[in-house]
C-alpha cells in the first residue's frame, strides 16, 4: 500500500519473515531500487514526497 507522500507499507505474518526481507536487500521492482527501512514512529504527517 502506498500512501499519499509516496511510502510503501507492507505486513508481514512473522517477525521472521519482515527479518529477512531487511536483511536481505535491497530489493528490485521493474529495475527499480526497493530500499526497506523499519518504520522509527515518527509521525507520517511530518515526512515530505521528494519531487
């Protein structure tokens, strides 16, 4: 799901499972960089879409 300033967000069934997929990087859609970065919980509303 992505949100209106550009950021993806995924769920994952298992702490394991979210574990590889930030070890494992970085990741490729359509030869596309994927950088995953834990989210820190600072609020949303204070991150702006780079243009």
């Amino acid at each position: 799901m992505m949100n209106a300033n550009g950021f993806f967000f995924f769920k994952f069934k298992t702490k394991e499972g979210m574990d590889k997929m930030l070890e494992d990087g970085p990741w490729m859609i359509r030869n596309v960089p994927i950088i995953l970065k834990m989210w820190s919980g600072r609020p949303l509303s204070s991150w702006k879409k780079k243009t």
